[in-house]
C-alpha cells in the first residue's frame, strides 16, 4: 500500500518567509537585561579622565533626550585639597557631549580649601543640573552641605545661590553635614 502526502509548500511559505524576512532585515539586538550594551560606549563601557586624575563616579541621572549626566569627584596626586566636583554629560552612545561644559562634555567646580564630592544629581524641567554632595575642610567630615546648579550647557546658573555663582552651602551644626 502506498500514501500519498500532499504538502501544501506555498501556504507554508506565505506565512513563514514574511517572518523570516523580518528576522533577517531587524537591527541585532541591544544586550539582554543585565548585559553591558554594545552600542554604549566601547563594548557597554565608557571611561572618562579629568587631566589624568583620579575620578569617581557617584551618581547618574537620565535626561528627557536620553543623554545622561554623571556626577562625582576628580583630585589629582591623592591631593584632596584640590577635590572638586567633576560632571560629565554623555550621549546615548556613551560619548561626551560637545554642547555640555567647553565643548569636551566635562566640568568641575571648585571649593577653595575644601575637599569637595558630588554624590547626587537631578535634571529640572527645564534642562538645568543641580548637584548636591558636601564640602569638607581637609580630613575632616565636619564638612557642610554644597549643592551646585547648572544651565543645560554646563554653565554655572548664576541665578542660583546668593554668591551669583550657582552654589549654595549650607551648614547643619557643628557636626558637619552631607547631601547623598
């Protein structure tokens, strides 16, 4: 006894080559949740320098436009008297931004005499960065509250603070205080 089978190929076909179409031609992947992405900076990583010194990143927040603000501290030589707060504004790539700080996508603000660290950071409404951390006199944590705001460009907002030069610090006690 012989069967015959009849296999309807161009049915088959109709519904899986569409698919398989769309398989090819899709852009790959970004990486799986908990992945490093490869389209972010060199293989998911991006290591910035502020004049070959030690840089520490502590806090990141995402802007509307998808660009992200890194905030943290930059000291050369082990010298914390020359601490300062150190923000980078990067692409979604990964890359600094050329619009964000001199035109290298990086700036820092400076406390005379004091070791300063930027531990958070906030995008407004309307695009400017305030960054809050502390301000120490050397080898000491009886240090006080900094918090330091930008416009969009990197540029202290002169608005901001009683100075005219976008920071504000603010003593809690003679404990010393800090913003996280």
């Amino acid at each position: 006894m012989s069967y015959r089978v009849r296999i309807r190929i161009l049915p088959l076909l109709n519904s899986i080559l569409p698919l398989a179409v769309a398989a090819a031609l899709a852009p790959p992947l970004a990486a799986q949740a908990g992945q490093l992405d490869p389209s972010f900076g060199h293989a998911g990583k991006t290591m910035i320098d502020f004049n070959l010194s030690t840089d520490l990143a502590r806090d990141v927040a995402l802007q509307p436009d998808g660009k992200l603000v890194v905030v943290g501290q930059t000291y050369t030589n082990n010298d914390y008297s020359g601490e300062d707060f150190a923000v980078t504004r990067h692409l979604p790539n990964g890359t600094l931004d050329p619009s964000f700080g001199g035109g290298d996508g990086k700036v820092t603000t400076d406390f005379p005499g004091l070791a300063a660290v930027a531990s958070a950071v906030v995008v407004q409404p309307d695009g400017k960065i305030v960054v809050a951390g502390g301000a120490f006199p050397l080898f000491t944590f009886l240090g006080d509250i900094a918090v330091v705001r930008y416009n969009a460009d990197g540029s202290p907002d002169t608005s901001f603070g009683t100075n005219g030069n976008g920071v504000v610090i603010t003593a809690l006690g003679a404990t010393g205080s800090y913003a996280f």
